[in-house]
C-alpha cells in the first residue's frame, strides 16, 4: 500500500522498483511520484488517511479502522468499517462483521 491507499499487484510494485534502480531514482508512490518515506510519523500518516476519508475512500476507512482498533478504540473503528463497507470495500466488511460477531460492538435494533 502506498500514500494514496491504493494496492498493486507484487508483479507492478516489483516492475516500479526495478525501474527506480535502473534510472537511479528516488523511491516514490507509483500514483502520486511523492517520495515515499518508510518511517513516516503518526501524525503525517493519519493527515494523509484523513485526506483520503474526506473524498470517501473506503480503502482508507478501512485502514484508519485498523488503525482506530489497534489503539483500543473499538467503536471508533467500528464506524470507519461501517462505512467502508457500505461503499462497498470487502475488507471493510469483514473486520466490521467479525467485530459484531465476537461480540466486541452490540448493534442496537430500532
């Protein structure tokens, strides 16, 4: 994964990196051509997951839900994979229904 949350495939990314070592260039986003920083700080990196939420990327609402659920915020990444998964991003879907599965966020019925 990449700045822009998007995927690609290993066959791409290994094409990408071999072509930055051929022309000698600095490793960057194959979307974007920002440089890549593999240590980037919390701050940086959550700036950029709120940027890409805000035009509604369930890719990154998915990781901002992975994010939100390793500091123990549970309800919080509940609602990023909720909506991740009602744009229709499978793994949204999933992290949201194993988290109402074991019991982790009780849905209220109205």
């Amino acid at each position: 994964m990449f700045c822009c949350c998007n995927l690609i495939c290993n066959g791409c990314q290994f094409a990408n990196q071999l072509r930055e070592q051929e022309q000698n260039l600095m490793s960057t986003c194959p979307f974007c051509r920002q440089p890549r920083s593999f240590q980037q700080e919390e701050s940086v990196k959550e700036t950029d997951l709120l940027k890409r939420i805000e035009v509604n990327d369930p890719i990154a609402m998915r990781n901002m839900g992975k994010e939100r659920y390793y500091q123990g915020r549970i309800k919080d990444a509940f609602k990023y994979w909720e909506k991740g998964a009602a744009l229709g991003e499978v793994g949204s879907h999933l992290n949201w229904q194993l988290c109402t599965g074991k019991g982790k966020v009780v849905l209220r019925r109205t």
